[in-house]
C-alpha cells in the first residue's frame, strides 16, 4: 500500500501498521482469550487515553462473558526503586478474586506497566494478565510477563490509533512512525 505522511506539530509521520494488519492482530488476541477465558468472567482494565481504540476492537471481537472498566494513571510521581510510580485513577471494581486483563496501548521500558501491576495484586485479584497493542521489546528494563501482544516493534516514536504527539493523532486510524 502507498505510504502516507501526516504532520503533526511540527514533525512528519509516515504509515507503519496499516488499520486492516492491526485489526487482524487484534482479532488474533482476541482469539486466545476466548479460549483463556472461557467460564472466568475477565474484568478487563482499559489503560486509558492511549488504549480507547485498542480496547474498543479487541472487546467487539471478545465472546466470553466479561466486564470492562476504564482507569488513568495519574501524572503524580512518588519516587521508588522503580522509578516514577503513577497512581491508578478511577478504579471503582472490587478486583480481589477477579481473573484481571490490563489493556495497553504500548510498553516501552515497562515501569508504568510495573508500577500499574504492583498497585492491582496488592488488591488480590485471582488471577493478572496484560493484553499489549505494542511492545518495544529493545526498550523493556523491567521483567514483566506479557501474556498478550499484538506486535513487538522496534524503537521508533509511534502516533495514532489511540496513540499521540504531544495531544495530537489518536484518531488517526493507522499507526504511524516518526520520519527519520
Ligand atoms: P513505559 O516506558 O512506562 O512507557 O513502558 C509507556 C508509556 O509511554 C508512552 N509511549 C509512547 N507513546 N508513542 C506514543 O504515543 C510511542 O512510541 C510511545 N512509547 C511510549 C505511552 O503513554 C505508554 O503508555
Ligand atoms: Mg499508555
């Protein structure tokens, strides 16, 4: 397919992972959760700004009973071995007992993922597990397990579906990567 640029404040963006390959991932997923999840009732835990379109696709295409629930992650930085650790915002669901799927737009080096997992099994869920859009597997710093992911890329500077610029391109509805 032709490549298209986009400009976004001040820099050029050209498409990478084209709407029909990501949706075909995405349904990938969903595939193994279905079969995971079968009689479990799954909270999923959508990571919000950045996985609203992720989340959206991959729970059109889950058959499995479940419920879904949005958080943040607050810009609040309380200084740990880990590093800066965000507060989890707008988790109203008891998760004790619950079999839990985090929903994330993209892990880079892994500490906000680290720091979100360590809040969530002190509140004793039965079971934890990540489902990634992206994982910039070069970047990672942290051991985490990450049952689910769509596609591992290098590390490039990404923009759109769900992901932005300083604000900008969540909706664009392909993944775009930084001109070089
Ligand atoms: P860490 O390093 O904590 O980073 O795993 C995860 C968060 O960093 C942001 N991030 C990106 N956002 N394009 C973006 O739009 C990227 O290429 C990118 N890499 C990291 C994102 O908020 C993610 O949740
Ligand atoms: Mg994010």
């Amino acid at each position: 397919m032709e490549p298209r640029i986009v400009t976004l404040h001040d820099c050029q963006f050209s498409t990478y992972i084209f709407e029909e390959e990501i949706l075909a991932r995405i349904q990938m997923l969903a595939d193994e959760i279905n079969k995971d999840y079968q009689e479990k009732n799954p909270l999923f835990l959508a990571v919000l700004n950045g996985s609203f379109m992720f989340a959206t696709d991959l729970l059109k295409r889950v058959t499995v009973p479940c419920e879904i629930a949005f958080v943040r992650l607050s810009s609040y930085k309380d200084m740990q071995s880990t590093g800066n650790v965000k507060e989890v915002l707008g988790l109203v669901d008891d998760i004790k007992g619950r079999h839990v799927v985090v929903l994330e737009d993209i892990v880079d080096t892994g500490h906000t993922l680290q720091g979100l997992e360590q809040q969530l099994l002190d509140k004793q869920p039965a079971s934890l597990e990540v489902a990634a859009l992206l994982v910039k597997p070069e970047c990672l710093q942290h051991q985490i397990e990450l049952k689910y992911v769509a596609k591992n890329i290098p590390n490039d500077f990404v923009v759109g579906y769900g992901l932005d610029y300083n604000g900008i391109g969540r909706n664009l509805r392909d993944i775009y990567k930084i001109v070089s």
